[in-house]
C-alpha cells in the first residue's frame, strides 16, 4: 500500500465512503437508488482492479454524483437560521448541565463572610460623591464586581414597600417610595434593609410586609456608594448521588417547606429560595451551642471549617469574634438553639427524602439559619460549592473548603 499511486488510494477511499453512505442512509433511500449506487461502486471496483486511471476517474465520477443525487433535496439553511439552531442548541445543552450536573449560584447575603462574600452595600462619606470614570467602573466591575450608584432623592418621600426582585443570577431588590416611585437596589432584601436603615415585619394573619423606616427630604442620599457583588459558585449537583453529604464542607439547599415566617427576625422562605451555609450535623447529630463552641454528640466539632469559625482568628475574628453564637430568643417563635446547651437532635431513621441536616452560617452573628428555623431536610439538597468562580480578586477564587 505504501508504493500504491495517489489516485488509486482515493479511488478504494470513496468505494468505502460509498459502502458507509450506503449503510447510514439506507432507510431513506429508495430502492431503485440503492441499486444504482451498488451498480456504480462495481463499475469503480472494475476500473480499480483494472488498472485504468482514466476509467478510474469517470466512474469515481458518477459514483458521487449519484450519491449526491440519491436524496432528496431538502432547502439549505440560512445563516440566520444556521446561528438560531446552534443558540438553541447550546440553551439546551445549559439548561440540562445546570439541571443535573452542576450549577452556578450567587450569594445574595454576608452569612458565610469571609469564607464566601455575600452582596454587600459601602456608603460613601464623600458629601460631594460622583462615579469614577468610566473606564474604573468597567475595571472595577469585571475584576471585583463591583457597581457604583448615586440614587438621590428628588423630592421629599418614605419608602412604603420592599421586594425581592431577583432574575436568574441576577440580586435585586425593588424599593417602592410613597410618591409611586421605585428604585431597583442591586442586593439582596436584608442588606437593602439594612443600608436604608428599614424595619419590615411580616403580619402572620395577613401575609402583608409592613415597612417602617426609611424617610426621605429632598436632596438626601439613597443610595450614594457602590456595592460589591457576592461570589458566583458553582454547585456540585451530582455528588450527593453517590455519597453521603460531610459535616464541615459548605453547601447550597433550597428552602422548598421550611416555614420561617413565624418569627419577626425572618422572612418566609417557603418559596424555594437557594441558601448556602456550612453543613455542621448531618442525620442522627445531636448539636448543641456553648459560644464560642458547635458541640456534636457530646463533643466540641472538630472539622477544619467548623474550628476557623470557633476559633474566630484573622478575618473570622474581625466579623464574628464570638465564634458560633446563640440564636436571638423569640418570645412568640419556639427556636432550636437559642439557649446555651440547648440540644437539637436530628432524625436518622426516616422515610427517603426526610432525613435531616443542620445548616450554619460561618457569620452567626449575622445569619439565618438552622438556629432559627431548624432542620433542612434530605429532599431540599441542591449539592456541595465546588468552585469559587467570580470575582476574581477576592482572594476567594478557587475550590471551596
């Protein structure tokens, strides 16, 4: 085969390309097309076996151009069309590796700082603020995530309503002011609540938030700073197909059935919201909190997460220097661990689907959690944080412990 002549090897290349043509498109071809095709692949065989370069080419000829003919001819694509059928495809194709394999996930709040950023608002104190040129903005906003606002107040009003209006991977809180005016805030409902120094209570009977706080004269700042997105993670949606979930690694759950509305410390999270919190008991734990100490089954924790927390050194001691803390006493809402030893066991043996997991922010002292509002269950696992994605000068950036 080495000494074969060129044209030869092409002429035994398309006697098999025709044979596999063949094969793959035989139920579409009709009957008589089929035998035309056979017929032409002998004629080339022959010249091949003959030698002959001339009858070689006429025959590798008519071989292609009955195969071309054989089908019938459908209209080509556009370009146009050719760019919609591939988005589509590529839609599709996201969609199933967010649905089954693995998942992107914004933190809206600071409950896991510093071991993962949350949406955080920084007022200026600058009385004479303005933006940053442009070209800062876009810097700031691709390497840090971080946007700049001046949203000041044109004439004298109060807020009168609060929202969570977030899209997709997108945190946004919609603020509604008593002139009818809105504002859409670029952070999650709590820190909105916070900056804007606003109290929402929910009325149990009613289901109706009702908004204290937040008055405003004409000229007064709103929102005058910027706001330093949360990191984007990406979610292992597969592992926990295959092992059980670890105490100690971080994870993301929705709260599909966790009613949290009861307390006036919370909002309802029936909805499905995604939380993400370190996993600190898993089924048959019984916990308990000493501050600064997690005890499990009798013991102080001991796993690597779980112990930078109760330690509280460096950036821990900075945010949260009681280490693991005590949920604040509810007067008309029974929580888990609001007293110090208090022991919250979590069912083992349960029907598929209802075993149950403690959940714990890193920043007790500014997380609502499972101190609040108890176990999540097996069914609300979404999967462990795998990777720290964006923004990229956080220091965060990398896979998750």
């Amino acid at each position: 085969m080495f000494f074969t002549p060129k044209w030869k090897k092409e002429a035994k290349l398309l006697h098999k390309g025709a044979l596999k043509f063949l094969h793959y498109k035989r139920d579409l071809l009709k009957p008589d097309r089929i035998d035309e095709i056979e017929s032409r692949r002998a004629d080339l065989l022959d010249a091949i076996k003959a030698g002959d370069r001339t009858k070689v080419d006429e025959a590798s000829k008519q071989l292609r151009a009955t195969c071309e003919g054989a089908l019938p001819h459908f209209p080509s694509q556009s370009a146009w069309e050719e760019n919609v059928e591939v988005i589509f495809v590529a839609l599709v194709v996201a969609l199933g590796l967010r649905a089954y394999i693995i998942q992107p996930f914004r933190i809206p709040t600071g409950s896991m700082q510093p071991t993962l950023n949350g949406i955080t608002i920084h007022e200026s104190e600058d009385a004479d603020y303005k933006k940053p040129w442009l070209g800062k903005q876009a810097w700031d906003l691709v390497m840090r995530g971080r946007s700049y606002r001046n949203i000041v107040a044109e004439n004298d009003k109060r807020v009168v309503g609060i929202r969570d209006a977030s899209w997709f991977l997108f945190t946004r809180t919609e603020v509604t002011f008593s002139d009818g005016s809105r504002v859409k805030i670029p952070a999650a409902e709590g820190e909105t609540q916070r900056h804007l120094g606003l109290r929402a209570e929910k009325d149990p009977r009613t289901g109706q938030v009702h908004v204290s706080g937040g008055d405003y004269k004409k000229g007064d700042p709103i929102l005058r700073g910027w706001v330093d997105t949360g990191d984007l993670v990406l979610v292992d949606k597969v592992s926990y197909h295959f092992r059980q979930p670890k105490r100690g690694e971080v994870f993301v759950f929705d709260t599909r059935g966790i009613k949290t509305g009861g307390s006036k410390q919370m909002a309802d999270q029936t909805g499905g919201t995604h939380y993400i919190k370190r996993l600190c008991g898993v089924p048959g734990d019984e916990l308990a909190i000493q501050p600064p100490n997690l005890w499990v089954n009798g013991k102080v924790a001991q796993e690597p997460g779980i112990q930078q927390v109760i330690k509280s050194e460096g950036e821990y001691g900075k945010l949260n220097p009681n280490g693991y803390e005590l949920a604040r006493p509810d007067p008309n809402y029974p929580l888990p661990l609001a007293v110090s030893g208090q022991k919250f066991k979590l069912a083992d043996q349960a029907r598929p689907g209802m075993r149950e997991y403690v959940a714990l922010g890193d920043n007790t002292g500014n997380s609502l959690d499972s101190r609040y509002w108890g176990s999540v269950k097996e069914f609300n696992l979404a999967g462990p944080a795998l990777f720290s994605l964006w923004p990229i000068t956080t220091g965060h950036w990398g896979f998750i412990r």
